[in-house]
C-alpha cells in the first residue's frame, strides 16, 4: 500500500509527490486557441429520473444494463485525473451524471476534489429529489454552487417530461433544502421544448423572479441519438425573450467572464435575472473551454462528440501521471470540435446519421 494515498481498488498507486516532476503549468490550447479550464465529471450512468429527452424510459427500462461496479472510475481514480488536469489548467470542475447524488458518497468525492491545487470551483448539477438529505453534507464538503434542473411547475408537464417520477413539488422541497444549508444563487435549468413545456416558462419566471436565483432556459439539443430531437422542438433565445419579456421586461447583460455559457438579461425592475443557454440558435464554441470525463473515464472533448479517449485503460495499466498530462495534453491539442457552429450547416439526414454520445454519460 502506498504510504502518501489509499491504493485505488483496481490500479497502481499515485503518489501526489510525483506530480511535483510533471511540467510546469503548461495550459494547452487547441487548433482554434481554446484553453483547457473546465472539466464536467459524470459519477454515474444511473438516474432516478426519466426524461424524455434524456433517457426516454422505453430505452432505459428495467432491464437496461448500465455499467457494472468495476467499470466506473474509483474515487481515488478521479481524484488522481483531477489533479492532473489541474496541472494542465483546469480549474473549475463540474459534478453531473445521470443524477450524481445517486452515486454513494460523492460528498466524500466532493471534498477530495475541492481541496485540490488550483481547483478554484466546484459545482454540481442534480434534479434536487435526493438535496434534502445530501445538501448539508455537499456544503460541508465544499461544494460552492448548485445547478438544479427543473422543467416545469405544472405537475402534469413536468411529469411527462421525466418519465413520471416525481413532483415539481418534490424538487422545489430540495432547493428549500439547499438553501437553509447555505447555498446561494442556485441556478435552475429548465430545458424548452416547443409544445411541451413552452407554455409554462413564464409560470416559472414568475416564481424565481426575486428569489436570488438564476433561472436559465436551455434551448433543447440534439445531444445523443435516442430523443428524436428536430429543430422544430427547440424553443430559440428570441422567442424566450419574448414570451418572458411580454410580463416582465427584460435588459440584456454583459457576460460575466469569456466562455460564459448562457446570455444573460436582467428584469427591467431589478428583481434579479435569467440566463439563456443558446447552444442551437447562436453557439458559443469559439469559446468553449470545456472537457468531459465519463462515468466509465473516457476523455471526451465536446458534447456531441461520438467518441473519446480512454484515459481508464492507461491508469489502470500503470501510466504515470506525466504519461497521463502527456495524453491528455496532447488530445487537448489536436481538438477541433465546432460541432453547434457546423449543426446549421447540415442536412437533417446528415446530421441523424452521425454517431453522438449520450447526455447522461457526459454530465450536460
Ligand atoms: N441529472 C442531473 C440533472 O438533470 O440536473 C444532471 C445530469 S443532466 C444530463 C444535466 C443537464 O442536462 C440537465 O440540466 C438537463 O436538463 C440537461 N439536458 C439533458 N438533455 C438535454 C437536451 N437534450 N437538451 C438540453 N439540455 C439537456
Ligand atoms: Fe436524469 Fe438529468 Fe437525464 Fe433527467 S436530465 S434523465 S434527471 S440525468
Ligand atoms: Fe463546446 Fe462542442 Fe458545445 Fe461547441 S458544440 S460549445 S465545442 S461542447
């Protein structure tokens, strides 16, 4: 057993003093100058959840086999990833899934990976059902924000678009419990699709309106190729600020920082502000900063990709964490992907055909 760390269940033993013979903090750029700063990490394949444009529930079924114990990186093995792509720049880390508070113990992972050098942010993105029992524990682990997914406030929509699982009830009962744990500007996701949901969106800007919390609307993406997206389904940033800024008038914002993901408008009254999530209608990958490491720990560098890189096989084969800063440095390097800049470009059937990773298995 390694003296400096707890031997991983399956793999060699990486002692934290050998990142001191890694390189100097050497952030690698890709083709098109994009740095390598965010790393979204998936914990698990499994969800509680079934929603439609996710994990419709005639695919994920009872018998649907997700992956087996041995196949999900260790916490000792993501600890160890983590802190190479922090040698390598990255300093802000997502939590996602599948719903990540399934995954035992990741207040456990939490504090392990906030405690890292250089990891300035850790942030976790769930659908809030399993928050009243875990939000204490993440904020004592140093989690600093939380993103929670809702839909709908309308019980009948929300159900049918998770599979009828739970509540918006249940949901809201998970962001009261964050919020008496000390969490702060939470940020509620709620994904449009035309004809399904679209008619409640001001329903839920009317409840956040004030709250402290940033409401963001995401424009539904073809991400993954089980939820028969088209484009016709997507509800685009125009039509949003319309249908919001028809009861309550909105002012558009600066982004916070480069690579900011949503556009931001704050109501004309001041109480507070919504993002937009414009991944169809104006993509934002000339910024796009962001890597992804599945469940089962393939490095995957955009979120339409239709594969990534092992980076499991090498750690547990023995690579050295320079030999895995040199792997993934040199992925970084050659990266290329536009994929939401190119979408407008292509034929339905082109883009039907082309191979895609699903939501679940990178984190959103
Ligand atoms: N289970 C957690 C949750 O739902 O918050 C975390 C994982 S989920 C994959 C991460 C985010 O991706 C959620 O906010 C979800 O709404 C969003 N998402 C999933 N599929 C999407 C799609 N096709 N288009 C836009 N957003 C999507
Ligand atoms: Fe589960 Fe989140 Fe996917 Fe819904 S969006 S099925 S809650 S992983
Ligand atoms: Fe980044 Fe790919 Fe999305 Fe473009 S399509 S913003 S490269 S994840």
């Amino acid at each position: 057993m390694c003296a400096a760390r707890a031997e991983p269940e399956t793999g060699t033993c990486a002692d934290p003093e050998s990142m001191k013979i890694l390189p100097a903090k050497n952030t690698p750029v890709d083709t098109r100058n994009r740095p390598l700063r965010d790393l979204r990490i998936s914990v698990t394949d499994r969800c509680n959840f079934r929603c439609t444009y996710c994990m419709p529930a005639e695919i994920f079924s009872e018998k649907y086999e997700f992956l087996p114990r041995r196949d999900l990186l260790t916490f000792e093995e993501i600890e160890r990833l983590v802190r190479v792509f922090a040698e390598l720049g990255v300093s802000k880390l997502r939590i996602s899934g599948g719903e990540p508070l399934l995954r035992s113990h990741v207040d456990d992972l939490i504090l392990q990976l906030s405690s890292i050098e250089g990891i300035a942010d850790t942030a976790l993105t769930t659908n809030a059902t399993l928050l009243p029992r875990m939000a204490d524990k993440l904020r004592k682990a140093g989690l600093g924000r939380l993103t929670v997914s809702l839909d709908s406030l309308d019980d009948a929509v929300f159900r049918k678009m998770n599979g009828d699982k739970l509540s918006p009830a249940e949901v809201l009962e998970g962001i009261v419990a964050a919020e008496a744990a000390g969490f702060t500007q939470l940020k509620i996701n709620c994904v449009v699709q035309k004809g399904v949901n679209d008619h409640t969106i001001v329903d839920l800007a009317r409840h956040f309106r004030g709250s402290g919390h940033i409401l963001r609307f995401i424009e539904y993406m073809d991400v993954g190729t089980r939820n028969d997206w088209n484009l016709e389904q997507v509800m685009s940033l125009d039509e949003i600020v319309d249908a919001i800024g028809q009861d309550f008038p909105l002012i558009p914002l600066e982004p916070n920082h480069i690579g900011e993901v949503a556009k931001r408008w704050e109501y004309a009254d001041g109480q507070g502000e919504i993002g937009i999530i414009t991944s169809v209608s104006k993509p934002f990958c000339g910024d796009c900063s962001r890597a992804r490491l599945t469940t089962d720990g393939t490095l995957v560098t955009c979120l339409f990709a239709n594969s990534g890189t092992d980076l499991r096989g090498p750690m547990r084969d023995g690579a050295s964490d320079e030999e895995l800063f040199e792997l993934i440095s040199g992925i970084w390097s050659a990266r290329t992907d536009r994929y939401s800049e190119e979408r407008g470009q292509m034929t339905d059937a082109a883009r039907q055909d082309r191979a895609r990773m699903e939501m679940y298995q990178l984190g959103g």
